[in-house]
C-alpha cells in the first residue's frame, strides 16, 4: 500500500489523494507539515532531500515528490491520462503552467492569508503581486474552459486534478472567481464527478 | 518541420534545442522575446496564451508549450525518458524540481543579472533571497550526482537536458559551484555526449 506523506489542507497534498481517489487505490497518510519544521527532520530529509509534501512511499521504501510527478506517476497507463499523444502533451503542459504560474501566486496567496505562522511576509506590495499574477493564471484557464468542458483532450484527467486543487479554494486567498464563469462551471464539473472526495475529507 | 519560437539564450529554450539535437529532429527557429515584448503580441498569444516561450508548432498549426512539457512530448518512446516506470516517476520529480525550485532561483537571478532591462528588480534583498535558495537548489542536485552518473535512473534523459540548461550558466547569476563537485563533473558528463550543443550554436 503507498504511504502518503502529507498535510492535509496543503492542495498539492489534496491532489494525490485525489487522483488515489479515481483510481480506487488504497492508502495510507502520515503527518508531516513544513509548518510544525517536520519537514526539515532528518527522518523526513532521506525520504524527499527537498522537505516537501506530498512525498510517498511505496511498500519497498522507495519514495516519489512534486505533486504533479505523483499524478503523472499515478496516471500513466489509466483514463487519468489521454492516450493521444498531442493531448497527453498538453497535459503536460498544464501541469507545469500549475506548477510555474498558478500555484505560486494562487497557493501562495492563499498561504499568506491563512497561516498565521506566514503573515508577517504578506506587505501589501506582495500580496498585490500576487493577486495580478493569479488572476493572469485564472484568465489562461477561463480561456480554454470557455469552449472546453477540460484542461487538456476531451476528458478528465491529471491535468484537471491538479489545476482543480488550488483553483476551488481560490477564494481563501482573496480571489473573486466571479470573472471567471467557466472556470466555475469546470470546478462544478469536477466535484460532481464519481469518485471525488472533498479536501476535509478524511 | 516543428517550428521553435524561442529566444536563443533562454536556457528554457535551450532546453529544447538539445533534446532536438539529441533526437535527430529538424527544426526552424523563430525569434520572439519577453525582453521586446513580442510574446504579448496578439499573433503570438493565439500559439501560446501564457504568452512564453519556448512554445513549438507543428506542421498542423497545433502548439505546445512549457519547456519541460516539451521536453516529455518530444521523450516519449525514446531513449531519452527511462523505461522503467520508477525511474521515468523520478524524471517527472525532476522535472518539477527545476521548474518549481531550481529555474525561480538560479534563472532568474541570471536574468536580474545579465539583462539590462530587469537591472532595477536585483535589489539586495531580492539577490540574497535567490542566492540562498539557487544554492539550496544545487545543494539538492549535489547530494544525487555524488552516488549516480545521471539524475533519474541510470542513464541520460530529459531530467539531465532540463537541469543542465540554467545549471551550466549558473555562474552568470552569480552562482559558484566549487562547493558542488559532482554537479561540475556531471555537467562536463552531459557535454561530452554526442548529440550536445552548446547554448550558443546556432
């Protein structure tokens, strides 16, 4: 069974557990915050030297990192990920435009206004700039999501996972999706699907 | 023929000349730059609405973008993208690594650098805070390439192109890596390969 190392409200945590989810796997979690310092322990440090969740860990002790890695990882071989080439290209695409341009402003964002532990780095020029650079990012998705029911091919996968798990609690951080009516329709799209599990979920 | 739109010495452009370069595949370049502003112009923005580059096209119109994406696009099927799920697991890790906590530091701090136009956004602080986290980045890339030949299992991949593009030039941001000895030797690894070319071939 894979061990999930994790914080369970961090969105890049959130999505493993859901694509563990959709593909019916089972798993078990283990604590670990970089809010508490566990991350930096040496006994997290040999399992992902970043300090990083989510980490896992597979039943031979070998451990994966990065999010979006771990939903790759997880997709390959399923309908997770399109079998079209171009498609799964795009997928890629997406998953890295999360990773470089929407978690960094949106997931920060959020982190800022949040954790009292972080609030001391939100001056009002930071949280600024974060707000234009994650309402640049919402725009990119409410663009595809305006003639395109998902991210990447024609149907659910990793991309939406991944995109979804900071994007529906965007408004946490301070961003009104209200400009954004596809993007709200798409977030709608998602929870209702089979097989998806809310972020307080145990 | 795939089309590059790039600019010639962004290392993420970089990126993918060397896995064409490796791979055999023809290519045309065509300019296009943050630096004077035509990745905002309305022609570009249809190929790629986040407005970066690298982006390709293919013969059909079609575009990608995200130079990592592009870079497991162009990998699947070949040698450049392990065989073994594990290893290939490992190559999306790093991947992610050099988007998320390698080309934020060491990239940009070359750019504050190098380019007039950013000069004004190098405060003190905002250099100390990238050197910091650059040299936690290599100090990560250190510990692996101290026991293994290769970032993800045991042979050249994509993981090595997309690491060794803004590692390489390290130094122009002001990085030393005399404290990283297996990076040096690595680096030298990958640029001894057949198939390599340097940043400013055309």
């Amino acid at each position: 069974m894979i061990t999930l190392y994790q914080q369970h409200d961090s969105g890049n945590c959130y999505k493993v557990r859901l694509a563990l989810s959709h593909l019916g796997l089972p798993f078990r979690t283990v604590a670990v915050s970089s809010l508490d310092g566990s991350t930096r322990r040496p006994e997290f440090l040999v399992k992902n030297p970043i300090g990083k969740v989510p980490t896992i860990a597979f039943e031979d002790g070998r451990c994966l990192a990065e999010s979006n890695a771990i939903l790759l990882y997880l997709a390959e071989g399923t309908l997770l990920l399109p079998a079209d080439r171009y498609d799964r290209g795009k997928t890629y695409e997406w998953l890295f435009f999360e990773q470089y341009s929407h978690e960094p402003a949106i997931a920060v964002r959020r982190a800022l206004s949040v954790y009292p532990q972080r609030r001391a780095e939100a001056t009002p020029a930071r949280m600024a700039q974060l707000l234009e650079a994650g309402n640049r990012a919402l725009g990119v998705m409410e663009q595809r999501l305006a003639g395109a029911a998902w991210l990447a091919g024609d149907a659910f996968s990793v991309a939406d996972i991944s995109l979804y798990a900071y994007t529906h609690g965007a408004a946490d951080g301070g961003f009104d999706l209200a400009a954004c009516p596809a993007v709200q329709t798409w977030l709608a799209r998602v929870a209702a699907l089979p097989g998806h599990v809310p972020i307080d979920a145990v």
